[in-house]
C-alpha cells in the first residue's frame, strides 16, 4: 500500500509504501517503480521491512498518458 505527503507546495510529492510478505532472500533483486505509459517517473529500492519511500517531482505526475 502507498500513500503520500505533499514536500512543498508546488515541487515535490513522497509516496511511502509497503509490500508486505517479501522473503529476505528477494528484497536486492526489487525495487518500486511508479510509471506513466511507458515512462518511468519514479523508482525506489525496498527497504529490509518491506518499505519504500520515493520522490517524485509533481509536474511530471499532471502530463498525460501515451496510452
């Protein structure tokens, strides 16, 4: 689950999030990807709990979709 917290006010958005249930052995070979279309907006790599935490510039979340 992810959920997020505005940095400032025109800038910056954080998303936070969990994967619960995610064997030890797998978290070097993940990460969280937040895509658009075909683009990649934002990436975070999985933390040993199982939690992520990216920063992701809000303009590029309001362009539209390719698809």
């Amino acid at each position: 689950m992810a959920t997020s917290s505005e940095k400032s006010a025109g800038g910056v958005l954080i998303l936070n999030g969990t994967l619960p249930k995610i064997k030890s052995e797998n978290l070097d070979r993940l990460a969280a990807y937040l895509v658009q279309g075909d683009k990649v907006i934002g990436k975070a790599p999985i933390g040993s709990d199982g939690k992520f935490q990216m920063a992701v510039n809000r303009s590029a979340l309001t362009g539209k979709s390719n698809l």
